[in-house]
C-alpha cells in the first residue's frame, strides 16, 4: 500500500488545528486500504508574545484581528459547533484564555522522543478547548502526559528547566523560513505545502494526485 508523509505544523491553542486533524482522519477513512498517512506533529507559536498569565480569549482575539466582542462571539461560537459536529470535545471552548504555548512544545518534543505526541497533542486538545484548563500548567502537563503513558515526573523536571527550548525554536524557525506562517499547516511528501483545515475530500483528492505523479514518474524508462 501507499504511503504519504504529511507534516502537519500546529499549536494546541489553535481551534482550526483540531478541527483540521478531525478532517485529516476522515480523509485516512475514505483512503483506508488505497493509502496510508504518515503524520507528523510540529510545533507553531500561535501566540509568542503573551505573558505566562496568559489573556482572555475574546480580549485578545479583539486585539489581535481588530473585531468587534460580537464578531469574535459570532465566529468562535460557529467554530465551536464546527468542532463538535466533527465530534470534538469543544465543551467549555468559550471560556478559555489564550497562552503562549512554548512550554507545552517542550513537553511534546519530549511526548515525541517516546511516539507520544499524537496521543498528547489530542489529549491536550480536550484539556484546552472541552475543559478550558490551561495547556501551559506543569500539573496540567504532567497529569495529561500520564494519562497518555508518559511519566509526569520528567514533565515536570522538563519543565523546571530549558531542555527541549533550542529544539523547539529551531523547528518553529524552520517552518517560518520554509512558508509556514498559519497553523494548521501540511506539508506534503516534503514537497506540497498547504494552509487551512482542508476539507476531507479535498485531502483525498490532493493525495492521491501526488501517488498518480509518483506512479507516473516510476513508470518513465531510465535514460542512458
């Protein structure tokens, strides 16, 4: 069977993140025996600059698209529904605050040495948007990492000190220097990069082109 790499670039604070993966999995459904995806998690700052206290959602949303209170209500109640009419945990998305995520890459850096990061990034999605907890917290972090198998002690050694920062900022860095100004972002077979929470039948449809390409190109003769 086929197989796709897909570089999905994300931050767990982003709403339309979820909601593209949602999608990406429907798209692996309807490619299910045809092609498999490969996908891999990495990191995007959506909010670099925000304090560790953080700031009101609907405060900051104002602030950073110069909205109106009713315009940000109107679209994030939309993307609520949107997100659980995919079937997300989109609970108490209207009461969270949004945070500077730097820290909780970290611990998914470390989530990913141990092929934990799905896992956390889905399991940090419920925690964010369904119960509103806050995704930088080192009790949050390490009691979200356990219930994914991985050990809340190193968490929060991990959190007490800097390992994993250059890391993350170098593919933070990467992915800005390559294109990647949004999340959700995919790069496909390190060559396609795409923007936005694709619809599934549009990622089936871009999928298989690029399978067709590669047939094509293998079936070309050799020169000599």
């Amino acid at each position: 069977m086929n197989s796709v790499k897909i570089d999905l670039v994300s931050d767990v604070v982003c709403p339309w993140c979820a909601i593209g993966f949602a999608r990406l999995q429907q798209a692996q459904e309807m490619l299910r025996g045809e092609v498999e995806l490969d996908v891999h998690w990495n990191s995007f700052l959506l909010n670099p600059d925000l304090p560790p206290e953080g700031r009101d959602m609907i405060e900051h949303l104002k602030s950073k698209y110069g909205k109106s209170e009713t315009e940000i209500l109107r679209s994030q109640e939309a993307l609520k529904s949107l997100g659980e009419e995919l079937g997300l945990h989109f609970e108490h998305f209207l009461e969270r605050r949004s945070w500077n995520t730097f820290d909780t890459h970290r611990v998914l850096r470390y989530a990913s040495l141990h092929n934990k990061d799905q896992a956390m990034n889905l399991a940090l999605f419920d925690a964010y948007f369904g119960d509103a907890e806050n995704p930088t917290d080192p009790a949050v972090l390490s009691r979200v990492a356990e219930s994914v198998g991985l050990d809340g002690g190193a968490v929060r050694d991990i959190l007490a000190g800097d390992t994993h920062g250059e890391a993350v900022s170098e593919e933070v860095e990467r992915f800005r220097a390559g294109g990647v100004d949004a999340v959700p972002s995919f790069i496909v077979d390190d060559k396609y990069l795409t923007s936005g929470a694709q619809p599934p039948d549009v990622i089936v449809e871009g999928v298989r082109q690029i399978v067709a390409q590669r047939e094509a190109a293998a079936s070309q003769p050799n020169e000599t």
